[in-house]
C-alpha cells in the first residue's frame, strides 16, 4: 500500500515507517522536521494524494505549548478532511488511554472518556472528529499505554533512579506500559484486519506490574544497590513547587505518577495480537538503548 505517516520523524514514528517498508508498503513522510504543516489544509491535501492509508501519529505533546489544542484537534480534522477528500482508504489514529484517565479501576475501550491533563482533552476530543469521519473513511483508534523505550522521557526518567530518587507514594499501583516495539506491531497489525474497520483498541503489556516493581526493576538494572525511598504525594508536590515546577518534577507529572494504569486488551488480544514484550525485559532494552 501507499501510506502516510505524520509525525514520521518523531520516536514512534520512526520506528513505524522501518515497519511498514519492511512489509513491502511504500511510505510517504509527514512531520515538522520535514516542513510539513498539518494546519495548512492545502498542504495535507496534497500529501494525501495517492495514499491508500494513513497513519495520524502526529502530535503536541508538551501541555504548556500555545499549539497544543491547534495541532493536536484542528490538525486532526484538517488531515481526516484531506484524506478522505482523496479517498483513502484507511485512517488510522494513534490516542492515549490517557482519555480515561479519571476512570478508576481497569480500563477498556467501553470505559468512559474522562481525560484530565491539557493533553488528554485535546486527544478526546480529536478522538471524536475521527468518529465523525467513520462513514467517509474507514478508521481505526489505537489507545495506547505510556511508551516504554529509549527516548528523552524515560531517559529523565532512569536518571532519577540512578540517583536514587524516592518514589512518589507507596507505588502500589498497576502500573502498564507498552514497550516501543510492541506498539509499532499492533499499529502494523491493525492495518491487515477487516475485523478492526470502525474500532478503538486499547494496548498495553499484558502483565500487570506495579508502579514499585518497574522501578525496582530500573533500579536494578542500573545496579543501584539500596532500599527503595518514598515520598508521600503531597511532599513531593511541595517540593515541584518550591523548584519552579520545572523538567519531570512537576505537579502535574506528580499527578501521572501516582495514578494507577489498570488495562483490559481482550478485545484485540481476541482478534490475534497480544504484546511480547514484558517489564522486565522492556526495561533491559530501554537502558540498554540509552547507553
């Protein structure tokens, strides 16, 4: 197939075109790197032109950015209108379970769409311009756990743990990720079913382990000796705010921190995908693959 990816230079992107050239499909990049603008409607039409599929990753991700609710929810719309001008025949949209993040207990793609942060507002929202589009083209909404894997996140991240930070509560929690690899294959994977035309998929690593136990994994990757030190939430909260609430110690994150991550992946898991990828062996990979 001939396929679109926006935001085609960013971690996930990446990743995902290697993918889908290794599966024979011809790919056409989309990003800001490359001066590609997605609210420049004239510019996504014609982008769009004699593409098959498209594969929306595209996003604002930092919450204090002016363009966030601009590139996140009227870009959306803006390559949905391309593309379907164009009769592609596939949009697929990369979201965040982010969008329930309100909901207590598991998660699943019944749960109710209750999104806190700027980002997750903006996400929801643009999930519902794709739904508005179903009927013009064919789509497809992959909600995907926090990415586990070698970027600027999660290098903050080990550094942390490296320097023997205490963890924000008691790290009880369920804590799901999705490792890099796992979330390029159920993109790919998505694209060759019929069965997931007009569907939302929530994915995530099928073990349930807890906010404690990916650090301690971290931890002992880095072979950081010692107990583990905590913070209660509300100490930590203090202290972001005494520090300018400035980098990955912010309220706001502090917030994400201590929220649990609780995923039901039955529904894709039921037509054939399931990740392989585990926390422990997802932590391996991501250290290995900041050094």
């Amino acid at each position: 197939m001939k396929i679109l990816v926006t935001g085609s230079n960013g971690f996930v992107g990446k990743r995902l075109v290697l993918a889908l050239e290794k599966k024979g499909h011809s790919v056409k990049g989309f990003d800001t790197a490359q001066g590609n603008d997605l609210l420049d409607k004239r510019q996504c039409r014609q982008e769009c032109k004699g593409i098959e599929a498209v594969f929306h990753l595209a996003a604002v991700l930092d919450e204090k950015s002016q363009m966030l609710e601009k590139v996140n929810v009227e870009g959306t719309e803006n390559i949905l209108e391309a593309a379907s001008k164009q009769r592609c025949a596939r949009f697929i949209f990369l979201s965040t379970v982010g969008v329930n993040a309100g909901v207590k207990g598991i998660v699943n793609e019944e749960s109710q769409l209750k999104p806190i942060t700027p980002y997750e507002k903006s996400k929801a929202r643009a999930e519902k311009l794709v739904l508005d589009f179903q009927e013009m083209i064919s789509i497809t909404i992959i909600r995907s756990a926090l990415v586990l894997g070698p970027n600027k996140y999660w290098q903050s991240i080990i550094k942390l743990a490296g320097k023997d930070f205490p963890i924000i509560g008691g790290g009880k929690q369920v804590w799901q990720t999705i490792f890099v690899d796992d979330l390029i294959n159920a993109l790919v994977f998505v694209l060759g079913k019929k069965e997931c035309i007009g569907e939302t998929f929530v994915v995530a690593e099928q073990g349930k382990p807890t906010l404690r136990q990916l650090y301690s994994e971290i931890r002992k990757q880095l072979e950081t000796g010692g107990k583990i030190k905590t913070m209660p939430k509300l100490v930590a909260k203090i202290v972001a705010v005494l520090k300018g609430n400035k980098g990955i110690l912010t309220t706001q994150h502090i917030d994400r921190l201590a929220r649990e991550r609780n995923y039901n992946t039955e529904k894709i898991n039921a037509l054939g995908w399931k990740a392989k990828v585990g926390m422990e062996e997802a932590v391996n990979r991501t250290v290995e693959g900041l050094k």
